[in-house]
C-alpha cells in the first residue's frame, strides 16, 4: 500500500484530514522505518504518547496499537512526542515534534507538514522510560459503596472495604 493509501486509511478511520493527525501519521513512518515496525497484531510494537490529540488516530491505523490491546498508552505532557518501543528487538525510540518555522503561518500548516519528510520534523531522542510490560488481566472486585465491578489494581482500601476509585475520598490533611 503506497503513502497516499495509508493516507487515505487514517483519514477515514479519524473522519477528516487536519495537521494533528499528519503529526502523527508523519510520527508512524518514521517509527516504521526507524525500528523496521509492521502492523502490530498483538503488542509487538508499543507506542506511548504524550498527548491525545488526532495524531494518535494515525498512530492506531498504521501500527495497530491500541488502548484495549494494551499497546497504547499515554503519558500525557501535552507535548507531541510519541515513545515506540519493538519488544523482539528491545529497540526503541522517542519522537519529538520540532517547532514549525515561524514564516509559516497556521492555515498552512498541514501543507508544510504534509510536505516534509517524516525525518524532517522529528527529533529522535532515547525513550525515557522502559519498555511497559505487557498488558495483564486483573480480577474485579466489587465496590463496598456503589457496588459497581472495578479491576482490582483500581481499587483501594477504605476503613477496611473495597472502594473503587469513584466512591474513594482521599486523605490529605495538608493541602499544598
């Protein structure tokens, strides 16, 4: 499939075209082509992202990395970097999105960026965490307040009950 297939793809998958998801189906490539990466049926291929913004749309299209997979996930920093991770190889790499010159206004924007190659608008820096284990699957628990099913790594103790996360009141008695 050609550039401009894919293309396509992500855009029907997102529902329209826009700079934030060339961000990242311009980030998919160069992770692609970086680490060698194909279509991630499972959770071979490992993506965190820094935000969540269209480019993650891209992101799920080309790589086939997924939230309910467990291969997807987000760090949120508001920036637009993206960390992929190969678990095969133990290979790695950290996206950065530059800063768009400031002769180029806003409304054109998605041209600049649909006109640069991948690695022209990257900085390729060392992932800052380790590869995230893989996704495993918890027991729910019930909640002694709502009675509502929570995985158990969602649930906390409180005066010696279950409670999930929504019925949980936190303890501070500093407030800073």
């Amino acid at each position: 499939m050609d550039q401009l297939d894919l293309w396509n793809k992500c855009v029907a998958f997102h529902g329209h075209e826009c700079g934030g998801l060339m961000v990242g189906f311009k980030a998919a490539l160069l992770a692609i082509e970086g680490l060698k990466l194909e279509f991630s049926e499972d959770e071979q291929v490992v993506c965190v992202s820094e935000n969540d913004a269209c480019g993650v749309d891209a992101i799920q299209v080309l790589l086939g990395c997924t939230a309910g997979k467990g291969n997807l996930l987000f760090h949120l920093t508001g920036k637009q970097a993206y960390s992929f991770y190969e678990r095969a190889s133990g290979k790695s790499l950290r996206l950065v999105l530059r800063k768009r010159p400031p002769d180029i206004p806003r409304e054109l924007g998605f041209e600049w960026l649909r006109d640069r190659a991948p690695r022209d608008l990257f900085d390729i820096k060392p992932v800052r965490a380790d590869l995230p284990e893989e996704s495993r699957i918890f027991q729910s628990v019930e909640c002694s307040k709502c009675h509502e099913h929570a995985a158990e790594h969602f649930i906390r103790l409180q005066e010696g009950n279950p409670v999930c996360l929504d019925c949980w009141s936190t303890y501070n008695r500093l407030a800073v």
